[in-house]
C-alpha cells in the first residue's frame, strides 16, 4: 500500500514550523512561550485525533545547563585551595587544603557524571521549580487495544550556547579542554592525598605542573561559566530544526492519519506526542515514561522519536546515544530500517553525532534524545535525525535555527518513513 505525501501535506509542515516561531518565538524549557507552543500543538492535533490531552509536570529546568556554573565554580575552588596550602595557617593546614581540593574536584565530577552523562535530577533541587506541559494525542483502533505506537518530538527550543555561537568550531574544542582539565586535576588531587598521608608529599614538585594546568584551563573553565547566560537573554533560539522539524512531522501524520484510517493497524493505538522540556535534560520523555510505565510495557510500546530534522542526504537511524551510553531496541532500528527501504529512502544507523572518526568524537558530548527516556526504562525505541555536523555548526542551539535551515524533501522523507512504519506493522 503507498500513501503518497501531497503538496498541501509538504507545506503545512513547514508552515506550521513558521506560525508557532511567529506566534510564540524562543520557547526554552518551562517559559511561558513554550507553553503557548504546546496548546496551538494541542489544537492542531485536535483536528486528527480522537483524543488529546496536555499533561503538566514540573521540573527544575535550569539545573541541567546551571550545573556547569556550579561544577567550574568547584574547580576554580579547588586549584585556590591547593596554591594556598604554603600559607601554612596553622598545623595541618596543607592536609586540610588537599583534602578539600580533592573533595571539591570530586563532586564536580560527580555532579557532571550524574547531570550529563546519566540526565539524573542529581542537583536540581537547588534550584528553582517551574511547570512544563507534554502534549499526548490518541488514534484509537478497530478493536480492543493490544499495542502501542508512539510517534514523537519536542517543542521546547534551546538555550542560545554561547560558545557555539561566537566560536562555532572552537566549541568542541572548549568543551573538550574543560573536560580534560577536570579530570587531569582530579587524578593529580588523588596524588596529592596519597603522598600527604604516606609523608611523601612535596609541593614544590607539583606546584610548577598545577599552576600550568590552571593557566591552560582559565580560557576552557571561562568559556564554560559563559556557556548560557541567565534568565531569558538564553531564550533566543527559534528552534525550527531542534525541534519543531520533528513536532511538524508528527502533526502531518495525524493529517495523513485521518485521511487514511484504513492504515491504522488492528488493535494498535497510535500516539503523537510533543514533550516540553527536552532541553532541560530531557524531563518531559522522562515523566511521561514514569506517569505510563506499566501501561507502556503491558501494551508493548514502541516509540519512534526524531530530533532534528534538516538534511535530506543525511538521515540516520540512531541506535545509540554515546554521552548517556543508551543502546536502542534493535527491533524498532529494523522495523525504521525497512520502512525506509520499502519508501526507497537512504538511511543509515549510527550512533548519535555520526559515524566519522570526528563525529565519533564529538558524539561524546552531544547530549541524548527523548528516545533515551524510554529505553532506560525498557520501553522499545530509537531516534530518527537528519543532521549535516559540517552544516549544523551554523545554527544548532543558536538564533539562526530558523526555518530555511530545512531543506526541502528532509521533512517529507522522514514523514514518509513514519507512514511506512505504521503500514510495516499492520
């Protein structure tokens, strides 16, 4: 069966991707703005769903991006606590300093260990809890409900990444030297205390090799204290690409969806959803999972998710997120996989940021997708993303990520994959 994509289709997505960036601009995470973007998406689906609801949640959008302010806070401390260990205060004064400079190095480590590398609400409780919204809406099937089909985006945009912004390929580079420092200086902290509690310890031996090491990392830990700026001049980014691109795509599905019942598998439930709050750490995928979980597993979900939707040539299958160490359902990855190939779509599974040795590398540092909140839990899924890394360093989490940074037959290729998905699974 071939369900073709009408021009009406084609356009509506990428006028619907303009009208919310016109009506609501910049929407980061648990603004007022992105609430705004959530009910014109909840009339939208009204049009083609046969239920549509929002579902609030509250969460504590700025600790995901605030933990880097705290974390070089940390370590700025802990290199002036080990250079003040020859002021000799009193005694033991040097056992003192090294023990908390290590202490201090060793839960800015934790703190991004948890914050980043696993999205856990590890700090967020310092700082301020705001409300956010997903949007859910259900396409009931002939039949007692046996499966679901989650279909899925985010309509939060992002913080504007300053580093990205005024540095574009000096990003990674940032990104890349603060880690290194961190973990540099936490290895020599462990040093350190050894020595001190074996008596072998000598600061002059270590101070020449710590003070070069402060002075190379003043730039990267600079750079990462500015890496977003507070209250709404971070709110810039119109987020066409990341992610309204995704969020259209789910919207024109519900359309082809309610022209084309007949596709609607037996038994199945279909599911567009648009989360809030992606770019907080992705808490919106993550309460929805916890709020749905029994009913998620009981019903045997799959959840294809997509983010960041712009190249036509560059469309991939991401079966695993490097920064969060999240393997996707292999299932889900051949059952995309093969609709693209019934649709005679080029794709490619990969992990997140790429296959090349560079994109390998950066991909460390990418972040994760909704995707990744499900399957943590178990719940089948895996990410659709269409990015060019040599085009996105023009526009990813900046005010250029308009709308004419899509290019024309992205959007209408993953839309199409998704069609076939559903028509795979009948």
């Amino acid at each position: 069966m071939n369900i073709n994509i009408s021009k009406d289709d084609s356009n509506y997505m990428y006028e619907i991707i303009q009208s919310i960036i016109d009506e609501c601009g910049p929407r980061m995470p648990c603004s007022p703005q992105e609430a705004q973007g959530a009910e014109i998406i909840k009339e939208e689906l009204k049009e083609v769903c046969d239920d549509v609801v929002i579902e609030p949640f509250s969460c504590n959008p700025r600790a995901f991006l605030g933990y880097i302010k705290v974390d070089v806070a940390l370590v700025f401390l802990s290199f002036l606590l080990f250079f003040s260990i020859p002021l000799n205060l009193f005694n033991y004064w040097g056992y003192v300093m090294s023990f908390l400079s290590f202490g201090l190095t060793l839960i800015a480590i934790l703190i991004l260990w948890n914050e980043f590398f696993n999205y856990r609400e590890f700090i967020d409780p310092i700082f301020k809890s705001k409300n956010s919204q997903n949007v859910i809406g259900k396409i009931y099937p002939k039949g007692e409900v046996k499966k679901i089909l989650i279909f899925s985006g985010h309509h939060d945009s992002a913080l504007q990444f300053n580093l990205l912004t005024h540095l574009k390929i000096g990003y990674p580079i940032v990104i890349f030297l603060g880690l290194g420092i961190m973990i540099l200086w936490l290895f020599t902290s462990i040093i350190v205390v050894l020595l001190i509690l074996i008596n072998l310890f000598f600061y002059e031996l270590f101070f020449l090799f710590v003070l070069i090491l402060f002075f190379i990392g003043i730039p990267a830990l600079i750079g990462l204290f500015l890496f977003v700026s507070s209250g709404e001049k971070a709110n810039k980014v119109p987020g066409a690409v990341d992610n309204l691109s995704a969020v259209a795509i789910v919207l024109a599905l519900g359309k082809i969806l309610k022209k084309n019942k007949e596709i609607v598998p037996n038994n199945t439930e279909i599911r567009l959803i648009s989360f809030g709050c992606e770019e907080a750490g992705l808490r919106g995928a993550f309460r929805y999972v916890d709020k749905h979980f029994d009913e998620l597993k009981r019903l045997d979900a799959e959840c294809i998710n997509m983010d960041g939707i712009h190249s036509k040539d560059h469309i991939s299958i991401i079966d695993f997120e490097p920064s969060t160490r999240t393997k996707h359902s292999e299932i889900v990855v051949e059952k995309i996989n093969n609709a693209a190939n019934s649709s005679q779509i080029k794709v490619n599974a990969s992990a997140l940021g790429g296959s090349s040795t560079l994109e390998k590398v950066i991909g460390q540092v990418t972040g994760g997708t909704d995707a990744t909140a499900f399957s943590k839990a178990g719940i089948k899924a895996a990410n659709i993303s269409a990015m060019d890394l040599k085009q996105m360093l023009g526009f990813y989490h900046q005010p250029t990520d308009t709308v004419d940074k899509i290019e024309k037959g992205s959007l209408e290729n993953v839309l199409q994959i998704c069609i076939s998905y559903i028509i795979g699974d009948s």
